[in-house]
C-alpha cells in the first residue's frame, strides 16, 4: 500500500496557514507554493543515494560523499502543479521538465489529456509529480498511467495538500506509488473542492479568479 508521508514541519505548516488564508494574494501564493515546494523536496529527495568520493580538505585527504548521479524528471500536472517546479529545480538543479495537461470532463468526470511532452529519456529517470491539490485522485491516477506507459519505473506523487478520498484512488490504481504532502484534509465537498483546503490553486496561483 502507498507510503504517505506527511512533511508536518512547523515552517511547512506555518506557509501552509497563510496559502490557505483566502485574503492571501497571488504574489504571496505563488511565493509560497514555490518555498513549500522547496521544503518538501528536502524530504521527498531523503533517500536519494550517495557515492564516496577522495577528497582534499586544507588539512588532509579524505573519503566523503556526494550525491550518486540521479537522473530526474519533475512532471508538473498542468496548470497548478507549475507553481511547484521552481521549487523542486532549486533543489535538484539538473532535472529534466516533462508536462501533462488534463481536464475533467464534465460529464463523465473522467481526466481528458489536452498535452503532453516528456523527456525521451524518461524511461530511466526517478519521476516527481508534482500537483498542489490531490482532490479526487482523477489527474494523478491519469498523470501515473501516463507514465508508466512511458516506461516509467519509479515514480512519486508531491501535492501540498490531499484529501482522504484522492489518496484512496491512488491507493486503488497504484499502490506502490508513494505520497507526499503538507496535510491531509478532511475531505470533498460536492463541488470536488477539498475542505477546508485553499481554494482553486490554479485561479490563486495565476490571478485568473
Ligand atoms: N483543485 C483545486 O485547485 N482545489 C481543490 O480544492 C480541489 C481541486
């Protein structure tokens, strides 16, 4: 079953209050987004692997370690999950960008895929998808089909915050999928909005309410 990891730092926690706060204007958002996505990413990158190296320091040689070469790709599920990349890219500098566009039907409420442009070489990098809100599950079981179609064999789900409803449908569709999130909310209101939650992070991210 899905390893769900919530980051419940204070300084998370503490941004989280003031991205929820409806006064809290797209400039501060956007700011926001981007520094817990950069807080988060020191845990979802916790266990990336480590190589020895021979160094010189002033004083002497030593063996120490730096980060053995890992290949990523940061997949933000378009629009909201863009506010996170920056974040992430502060922290993994070399990661490569894929995008994924999706809307809900309205009818069916199944995801619709409008774009999509990987990496080729996607197949071997650690995949980050990267999403504010994990409100139904609709997009990220969508996003993770995707890529495992890609060839994608290691892949985790980043959203800020989830509700117990999306990450059940992860659960069901991809169990070994690990989350990652600031919170975990109560749960949906009939509008598919996640209570209390922020609102619509697109609208709030790009000032388009
Ligand atoms: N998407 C959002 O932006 N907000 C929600 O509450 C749910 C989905």
């Amino acid at each position: 079953m899905n390893e769900v990891t919530t980051i419940d730092h204070p300084l998370v926690t503490h941004k989280l209050t003031l991205l929820r706060m409806k006064d809290t204007p797209s400039k501060d958002f956007r700011e926001l987004v981007k520094e817990l996505a950069t807080l988060m990413a020191y845990e979802v990158t916790r266990r990336f692997p480590l190589k020895d190296i021979e160094i010189e320091t002033p004083i002497c040689k030593t063996t120490k370690q730096v980060l053995a070469d890992k290949d990523v790709v940061i997949v933000p599920i378009l629009r909201a999950g863009l506010g996170m990349v920056e974040g992430f890219t502060h922290v993994i500098p070399n990661a490569k960008i894929g995008h994924i566009g999706l809307f809900r039907d309205p009818e069916t409420l199944e995801a619709v895929e409008y774009y999509r442009k990987l990496p080729t070489d996607i197949a071997e990098r650690e995949a980050i998808i990267t999403d504010p809100m994990l409100a139904t599950g609709v997009s990220s079981v969508h996003t993770i089909d995707i890529l495992k179609d890609a060839g994608c064999k290691n892949i985790k789900l980043v959203v800020i915050l989830a509700s117990p409803e999306g990450i059940k449908a992860v659960q069901a569709k991809h169990p070994e999928v690990p989350i990652y999130c600031a919170c975990i909310d109560e749960g949906l209101n009939d509008h598919s909005y996640i209570v209390p939650g922020l609102g619509d992070a697109g609208d709030r991210l790009f000032g388009t309410k």
